[in-house]
C-alpha cells in the first residue's frame, strides 16, 4: 500500500548522465503558503533535462522534469482552498512576470528546484493553468516549457510576419516542432534543417514548406535568403546560418546542442547589418500569451512516444543520439 508521505520518483545522483538515474522512493513534497501539489499524469521530456543530469555529479537526489500536467491534490494555506482537484498543466518558469524583466538566469522546474519526473510536484499558484481544450494529457504535457520558448523567439524577439521566410535549425526537435507549427500560424514560409534523410518526411508532414539536410553551407541550400534563423543546433549551425541570413534579417538563438563556441567574423554581421538576438524561456505574461495562441491555432506539440518512468535511462539517451521526431512524454 503506497504511503501518503512518500512517492515514486525518477531521481538523479552520482554518476552524470543516464548512468545515475534511478526510480526511488523518496518524501513527498509538501507544499509552501502559495504552493499547490499536483499529482502528475504526465511530463513532458525536454534537452534542458539531459543537459542538468550531465552537468550534475552530488550525491544529493535531484528530481529533474520542467513540464507536468495533472491533479491539484493540496493546496498552501495563500494558495486557495478551491483548486484542489483541478486539472491543470505547469508554466515551468518560476519568478519572471513580463516580458522585459529578463532574468540573470531563468528559474526552471527540476534546474535549481526539485521537477516534476515524479508522482507528485509542488509548483507556486501561479505557474498552474488550465489545460487548453483541443489538447489531450500528452500533448498538454509535451508544450509548456518547448511552446514558451518558441513563442518568446518566434513573436516578442523574432516579431515573424505574414509571408516572412522563417529557417528553424533543430527543427525536428520538441522546441523545434513548435516553432515550426507556430511560424505556420504565423503565416510564415518556413524551411526546417535537419540532419538526417529519415526525418524529411516528417518534418512535411508536420507542415514544413522547404526542408534541407545538413546545416553546412546553408546559404547556399536555400531557396531564398532567411527573413529570420531560429537557431538552437549552437556551433554546428550558427555561422552558417548567419550567412544564410538576407540584409536587415535577423537570428535568434535560443540554444546549443551541438556545443556552444563558435568562430564567426563580425563582418557578417555589421556589412549586411543582421539583427542578432538570444532568448531562454519567456515570462508569465508570455506563458498565458502562448497559451491562447496555441488554443486559437490549435497547436499541437507532435508526440512521438509515450514512456514510463522506469524507462528513462535509454530515453535520455535515445535523445541524446537525437532519435525520434517531435517530443516523448513520460506517463508516470
Ligand atoms: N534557452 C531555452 O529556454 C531553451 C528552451 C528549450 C530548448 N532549448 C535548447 O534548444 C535545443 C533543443 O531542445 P529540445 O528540447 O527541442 O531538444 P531535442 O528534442 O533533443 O531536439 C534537438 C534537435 O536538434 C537536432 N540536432 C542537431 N545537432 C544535434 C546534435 N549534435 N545532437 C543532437 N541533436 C542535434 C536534432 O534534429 P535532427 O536529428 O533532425 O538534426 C534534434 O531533434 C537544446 O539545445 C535546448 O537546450 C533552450
């Protein structure tokens, strides 16, 4: 019989990588005055997660996970006593309001604080939303942290218009899905790069206009310059796709895959005078923002698989070898 002060989670220690996950049974969180526990049906997988078990060697348990959908089982006594039992889905991204107060660094669910790859997570009241209509307990799950990310680079910094030509690097990733799905909605032609011959028919389907192979010379594989580069392949893509970029365009890097250093001459930038801007997450206001695009447009995220917990060490790397098309949701 399970205990009602304990839980199963998936816990990262020792070792860094996939070799120190573990399934444990560990406290189960309480939550604080403006807290709600949630007990949580689904989470979404996102790099952010491989990144933190690489980077973490401590003994101490760390519970990683950034996006949840579930329950409100217990509330803080600030939180209101009204929300247990609603279903909602997490804004991942704790303590930035609006758009213009860019943290040093943004606070993530399961980075510095315990995540939600477990049965149960405490989050503040304000980071729960109810989950939109048109999406089912995966994809609700697949879209917080991936969908704020892409809407931040795509509207607040990238301001896509109608009829812009959009390239997305890591396109076939779970944040690069998104921004692929919301620069259609945008009404953007979109061209999506990708290293492998296997993923060119899914990236179609998942609406992209042109796709091309490999983020070398990208300039020239184009069909016509970028308006905008979403770039998040890092140092196998950016040079080339600054190139890639027309005169008075812009890149917008939101991450590193590939290794964060590049080489890159300066020329490129002030001659053809590109607008070049880096992102990382977004703000409340955006979440809420993103929300009601992604309801107005019907934005899926593209769910590739569904997974158990116990399953993640040959998830993790399976992402890793950047396997699969879309995002892969853990059902606790
Ligand atoms: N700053 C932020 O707030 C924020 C938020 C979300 C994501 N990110 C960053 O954005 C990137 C993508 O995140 P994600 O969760 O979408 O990851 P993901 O699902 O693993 O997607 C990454 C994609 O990048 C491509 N890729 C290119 N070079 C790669 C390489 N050397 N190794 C592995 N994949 C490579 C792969 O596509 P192909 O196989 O088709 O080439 C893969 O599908 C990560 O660097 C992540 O840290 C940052």
């Amino acid at each position: 019989m399970p205990s009602p002060t304990t839980m199963r989670a998936l816990v990262h220690a020792g070792t860094p990588g996939p070799d120190g996950l573990r399934i444990d049974e560990v406290p189960r969180p309480e939550p604080g005055k403006d807290d709600v526990l949630i007990r949580v049906d689904a989470a979404g997988l996102n790099r952010h997660e491989l990144f933190v078990i690489d980077a973490h060697a401590g003994d101490d348990d760390k519970i990683v996970g950034a996006d949840a959908v579930g329950t409100i089982t217990a509330v803080g006594v600030d939180a209101g006593q009204d929300l247990i039992g609603r279903r909602v889905l997490v804004n991942p991204c704790l303590g930035w309001p609006t758009a213009e107060d860019v943290p040093e660094v943004p606070t993530i669910l399961g980075g510095p604080v315990q995540g939600t790859f477990a049965e149960f997570a405490t989050v503040p009241v304000d980071n729960v939303h109810p989950i939109p209509d048109h999406l089912s307990d995966a994809e609700a799950a697949a879209l917080p942290l991936a969908g704020l990310t892409a809407y931040r680079a795509l509207v607040t910094k990238g301001r896509v218009m109608a009829g812009d030509h959009v390239v997305i690097t890591g396109a076939t990733g779970g944040a690069g899905t998104l921004a692929l799905a919301m620069a259609a909605a945008l009404g953007a032609e979109t061209t999506v790069v990708t290293r492998h011959e296997a993923k060119v028919a899914p990236a179609r389907t998942l609406g992209a206009d042109h796709v091309v192979i490999g983020a070398d010379d990208l300039d020239e594989k184009l069909h016509a310059p970028a308006d905008l580069v979403l770039d998040s392949v890092g140092s196998d893509s950016f040079p080339s796709a600054v190139r890639a970029v027309r005169p008075g365009g812009g890149i917008i890097s939101f991450g590193a895959t590939s290794g964060p250093d590049i080489e890159l001459s300066l020329r490129t930038l002030f001659f053809r005078q590109i607008r070049l801007e880096g992102t990382s997450m977004g703000s409340a206001a955006e979440f809420e923002s993103m929300l009601r695009f992604a309801a107005e447009h019907t934005i899926k995220p593209a769910v590739h698989e569904r997974r158990r917990l116990d399953e993640a060490p040959e998830v993790f790397r399976g992402m890793a070898a950047g396997h699969g098309v879309g995002k892969t949701v853990f059902l606790p």
